[in-house]
C-alpha cells in the first residue's frame, strides 16, 4: 500500500486484562501494527 493510498482502519485499540498487562512487544501486537498502529490499554 502507497502512502497515497487511505487505509480504513485509522488506529487499533488493544484492549488486555485478566489479570495481565499490554505489552507492546507480544507477537500479537507487533502483527497487528503491521495494519495500524497499536494504542493499548489494560483494564482489570
């Protein structure tokens, strides 16, 4: 995708919890910030 090009998701909200925390580093994460960045949150 060119920087021209507008993708439709703007941003990804992680919501983690259950007793663990947002980790930018996990697998997951850095997968997903291939699509958009990633802003975390931990909620418990």
């Amino acid at each position: 995708m060119s920087k021209t090009d507008r993708s439709a998701v703007d941003r990804i909200i992680y919501c983690h919890g259950f007793a663990s925390n947002f980790d930018p580093q996990k697998d997951k994460v850095q997968a997903s910030s291939m699509l958009a960045p990633v802003q975390g949150v931990t909620v418990d």
